[in-house]
C-alpha cells in the first residue's frame, strides 16, 4: 500500500501533532540546562521553571507604581490594534475585489494600481505613517491595513474571476442587477475565501503591529518585548511570545470554526 494512502488513526495523529512541540521542549530544556550548568547567571536560554513563575508573576501581579497587570493591559491594547486594522482591511479588500472582479472598467482602473501596492515593504513606510499620522493609535492601525489589503484583494478579486461565466449568465437571464450579482452570486462564493484570506493574514498582521509598537508606544505587547530586551529579561520576553503565539493560535481557531460552521460546503485544509 502506498503511503499516500495511509491514513494515521486518532491516537497516532494526536501523538504526531504533540511530537514536534514535546521534541522543541525538550531540546530546549537541555540546552537551557546545559548553559546555566556552565554559568548560573546566563540569561539567554532561562529555565523551563522560571518561565512558568514568570508567566505565573506577569499573569497576576500588577504593577508596583499603578496596580495594573501589565500583561493584560498590553493585550487588550494590542488586540484593539489588531482588530481595527485586519477589520478595515478585510471590509476594504472585499470591496476592491467584488468591483475589481465583476466590474470591467473597475478592473482596469485598480487591478494594476493594486498590484503596485502589493508589492511595497509596508516596514518601509512606517516613517512616513509616522510622520503623516502621528505616534499614536492610527499610524499602527494604518500599517496593518497597507500591509494586507492589496495581497487580500488581489486573491478576491481572483476569486470572484474564478466564478463559473455561467452563473452570471444565468443571473442576468433572469434579470438581476449588478448589485444583485454581486450581492446573491459573487458574495456568498468570496466569503468563505475572506475568511481564509483573514487567517492567512494574521502573521503578518502580528508582525506589522508589534513593529510599530515596538518604535512608538506605551503600551502594547511589542512595546514590552523591546522594553526589556534592554535588560536581557529573556524569560519575560518568552513568556510574551508564548503568549502571542497562543493568540494567534486562538483567532485562527476561531475564525475555522466560524468558516466550518458557516460554510460548510467551502471546508478545506487551511
């Protein structure tokens, strides 16, 4: 039998999955063990335990001078950045794509300028938002937008060119409008494909908002990350990127199971 077709069953795929993260762990650990065996006072690679009290310290002790629990207050922060920009960019990006998919002259207009767009390193031009917008919460939220918009709205736009030429033949035979298509034929197909274009997105997404905290802000998880590089607190700085890669994990999981819910018909291994 071939392998391609050998199917591992529940217990054997539960173990697969685990396998990786345990082996990580546990080269982890050895190196960590190994380094502080050498010297006590190494920061690099901190115990295992000492990132569990850490994370114990940051998830509920506030703050000696406000009272606050930094750790929250830096998640919810970021999470308003996050939601406001992959929000915006995935309302924008469904629009251009609708208009650039179904609309000829709309195809010429944008398809082009999109393209262009798509290929700017959006880092590149967080000085400039900076400079345009200010420190505050808008130039954040501006750099997600810019930097997963145009690579969103080029898939759509292909999506929606990608729907059988039949279906709107047969929308137009019983005389729909454009807006009728796009409302009753295009959108129901795309929206599956937002969704999966919004989960393939949040790396990067992550990745823009943490930069610009990391440059300009007081608070937000990047913010704290680049805060304490500077003492070399490396078991804060894992504890929040743990904390981080769980909550990508979190909205991931949150938006299959609304995809999987919503869309039966579309479920696919992303």
């Amino acid at each position: 039998m071939r392998l391609i077709n050998h199917i591992p069953k529940r217990p054997a795929a539960v173990f697969l999955t685990a396998l990786p993260f345990v082996l990580v762990f546990i080269a982890y650990a050895i190196g960590s063990e190994i380094r502080l065996a050498a010297n006590p006072s190494d920061k690099l690679l901190p115990a295992p335990s000492t990132i569990w009290d850490t994370a114990h310290r940051l998830f509920t002790q506030g703050d000696r001078r406000t009272g606050e629990i930094l750790l929250w207050k830096d998640t919810w922060a970021s999470l308003a950045r996050l939601a406001g920009g992959v929000g915006i960019a995935a309302v924008v990006s469904l629009t251009l794509g609708l208009l650039i998919g179904l609309l000829p002259y709309a195809r010429s207009l944008l398809s082009g300028f999109v393209a262009v767009l798509s290929m700017v390193p959006p880092l590149a031009l967080l000085p400039v938002l900076f400079i345009v917008f200010g420190l505050g919460e808008v130039s954040k939220v501006v750099l997600i937008i810019i930097g997963i918009t145009p690579i969103m709205t080029r898939d759509l736009a292909q999506r929606v060119l990608d729907i059988p030429h039949e279906q709107m033949v047969k929308a137009q035979t019983l005389g729909a409008s454009s807006l009728v298509i796009a409302l009753r034929v295009a959108l129901p197909q795309v929206l599956p494909r937002l969704i999966a274009n919004v989960r393939l997105s949040l790396g990067s997404a992550w990745l823009f908002l943490i930069a610009a905290e990391a440059v300009a802000s007081n608070v937000g998880l990047g913010y704290r990350i680049f805060l304490v590089r500077r003492y070399l607190a490396m078991d804060v700085i894992l504890t929040y990127v743990i904390w981080i890669t769980l909550l990508a994990f979190l909205l991931d999981w949150i938006l299959k199971t609304i995809s999987r819910k919503a869309f039966p018909w579309m479920e696919a291994g992303l």
